[in-house]
C-alpha cells in the first residue's frame, strides 16, 4: 500500500515542509485573477486600465501556474507581486476612503479584497522563502 504522501499512479509527493505556502498563494493569485476581471467588467473604479486590469490576472494566472516547492525564484517572484499589489491597492484603498467613498461602494469593495489577498499572499510567500532559507542552511 502506498502512503497518500508518496505519490503514486504518477502523482508526484507533496513538499514535506510544514511551511510551504505555495499551494495557498497559488489559490490567493488565482482568486485576485478573478476578482481583477470581474472588478473591472463591472466598471470598478480600479488603479488600472482595462489593459492594465486584463494583463495583471493573466501575469497572476501565469505566476500560480509556474509556483513549486522546488524552485526558490518563483517564491521572490511571487513576493514581489505581493508587494506590489499590496502596495497598489493598499494605497488605493485608502484614499478612496478617506476621499469619503463608502466602504458599501463596489469599487471600494473590490480594492479593498484586492489589497487584502495581496498581502495573505505576502505573508504566505514570506512564509515559503524563510522556511526555504532556513532549510538550506540547515535550520529546519
């Protein structure tokens, strides 16, 4: 009997660190996609042209797809754009509110998730990258 950790029928293991977040920030960047393209056909009043909105959940999709356990870079990757949508939306967000938008305005609404799954996904792939360090040199 193959344990359900070891793969089998092809299904190559899971990463045996407790702390990889890779699997979480891959659904985080996957759910943002979505909520860029969904914000920005309901005219949400977003940081980003059409162009800009339609591009970043392509470059979101594209990152999830490529994130492994087995290569570090993705993970910096992935932190970079973490900063960068918490840095987008996160200052976004709060000048709408303090420009006195309503926190019931969609466009608030979207912004305010957009910032708030950027910066899980931050912490995730902070996560990923100091367990992969400390593991490295030998820590963990």
């Amino acid at each position: 009997m193959i344990d359900e950790n070891e793969g089998g029928d092809g299904v190559p293991p899971r990463h045996k660190s407790i702390h990889y977040h890779g699997d979480e920030v891959r659904v985080l960047f996957f759910v943002s996609a979505i909520v860029l393209i969904v914000a920005q056909s309901t005219g949400a009043n977003l940081p980003l042209s059409t162009t800009g909105a339609v591009l970043t959940a392509i470059f979101l999709v594209i990152a999830a797809g490529i994130t492994t356990p087995a290569q570090l870079w993705i993970h910096w990757l992935n932190a970079f754009i973490a900063v960068s949508g918490t840095v987008l939306f996160g200052i976004t967000a709060v000048e709408h509110y303090r420009s006195g938008l309503s926190i019931f305005d969609p466009s608030f609404t979207f912004i305010e998730a957009l910032a708030l799954l950027s910066l899980v996904s931050l912490y995730f792939t902070t996560r990923t990258i100091r367990s992969d360090l400390l593991r490295r040199i030998g820590l963990e």
